[in-house]
C-alpha cells in the first residue's frame, strides 16, 4: 500500500464570520503545493467554536458546504473540517468530509463540551465514522472527543489514521499534547491534530499545538503559535511493522469493541 500525504491547516479563525474565514481558507488551500490526499482543518473552521448556532448554522445544501465540496474537487483531494449544520430543526457540530468525486461523508460530534453548555445548544452525535483513503482507514472525532478513549478505541485495527479536529484553548494545552500522545500509543495507529491559533469572541486563546504522531507515540510535526500549513507523508510500512514487532492491539478488551460504526 502506498504511503498517504495529509496536510495540516493551522489557523486563526474570525469570529462568527462565515464570509471572512471561507475567503481566508480558501486562499490558504489554494497555496498548498505539495501533492497531498487529504486537507484537514479545524474545528468549526468557518465560526470559531461559538453557542450561538441560530444565527450561525447553516444546512448542507448550503454555499459554505457547497464551497467545501467545490474545493475538494478543484484541487482534487479529500478535504474535512467541522461546520455548524441545522438538520431536521436540530444543530449540530458536524465535520464534513468532502471528496473529489463530490461525495460528502460526515460525523456529529458524539462528547459535547458541558463546560460551555454545548450539550444545552448541538444535539449530540452516535455513529463512529471510517473513511477509506488509497487503501488507508481514517477516523476523524471533534476536539472533546480525545478525552474519551472508549469512544475512540482502534478495536482490532479498525481504522489506521485518527483525526482530531478542535478549537482546543491554551489553558488546557498539556491536555491536548499529552492525551494526543496517549491516542496514538493506545491504538497503534497515527494521529492528526488540527487546533486554531488566536483569541476567540469569548477571549480564550489558542496556540495550536496542532500535532502529527507516529504509532510509537514520536512526534513528527509540532507547530505552536502560528498560523502554518505542513503536508507529511505517513508510511504505511513503518505502521504494518510496528503492529507486527508489538501487537499489543491484539490483547485489547472486547467489552469496548462498538457495533455502531460506519465504514465508507
């Protein structure tokens, strides 16, 4: 199986300014040029992680997911992020996964942060969801959902790649570091994080920290502070050994295996 090249949008996010933040992103996938298979952004990357969802929230057939999938197929490679969407009267705090062929896959956000009343405002999400990319397995989760290692548990080597999408703030920043590194070490796999940078509307800073993180737990990008764009190759093979030389995925409780769980 051939390596698969993700790249990482580190960004700040203009609050509650869907116009603005389209236009800013838009720009910065256009510069990537590096050959890559999937983009991967943050964290309601249109809005900054904002309650305010009746006035925010759009539905899929809107411009702004009709933008993501639009790009998607201009620059021919996969691209996610979360959104706030409305659907059947109800908001949610969605990532959407858009692909070439103009296919839209998406996941609701399954832990809501109680801290901000996010339970009180998004209705909750229930299905895992597996994208497959050139041969690879990818889970993406949204930001809260790091904290809760049973939800994403890699039960018999479900999924290759995790992908955390957040809006993560600077005082729990040794939070994010460490459970990033406890996810990949636990579930043998890869790990993408993908946070903001900057102040938001409610005055909680950002610094990033956005992450990618080998099987074995060794970092392989680390960025804090600044706006960045980084494109990393994941070796498939450097994956296939480490699990073959230490199959620990091998002896993991059954009792958390999930039957809810949608591979596309």
């Amino acid at each position: 199986m051939r390596d698969l090249n993700i790249t990482v949008v580190q960004s700040k996010i203009f609050w509650e300014d869907i116009e603005s933040n389209l236009s800013d992103f838009d720009k910065k996938i256009d510069s990537i040029m590096e050959k890559t298979d999937l983009i991967v952004l943050p964290e309601m990357f249109t809005t900054g992680f904002s309650m305010n969802a009746k006035k925010l929230a759009r539905e899929m057939g809107d411009a702004s997911v009709e933008w993501l999938k639009n790009k998607s197929c201009s620059k021919w490679v996969d691209i996610t992020g979360s959104m706030i969407i409305k659907e059947g009267g109800k908001y949610f705090n969605r990532l959407l996964w858009a692909k070439p062929d103009g296919t839209l896959l998406y996941y609701d956000k399954k832990h809501l942060f109680r801290m901000t009343g996010e339970e009180k405002v998004y209705r909750e999400g229930n299905n895992n969801l597996t994208v497959e990319l050139n041969g690879w397995k990818i889970r993406p989760f949204i930001c809260y959902d790091l904290r809760f290692p049973c939800w994403t548990r890699n039960f018999n080597k479900a999924y290759d790649v995790a992908v955390f999408v957040a809006n993560w703030p600077e005082a729990r920043s040794y939070h994010w570091e460490t459970l990033l590194l406890a996810r990949a070490i636990e579930n043998q796999c890869y790990v993408i994080g993908v946070n903001r940078v900057g102040k938001d509307g409610n005055g909680y800073n950002h610094i990033g920290n956005s992450s990618i993180i080998d099987p074995a737990g060794n970092i392989m990008f680390r960025k804090q502070n600044e706006e960045c764009i980084y494109t990393s190759t994941l070796s498939y093979s450097i994956l296939e050994e480490y699990r073959k030389s230490f199959p620990a995925w091998m002896d993991a409780d059954r009792a958390v295996a999930r039957k809810n769980c949608t591979v596309v």
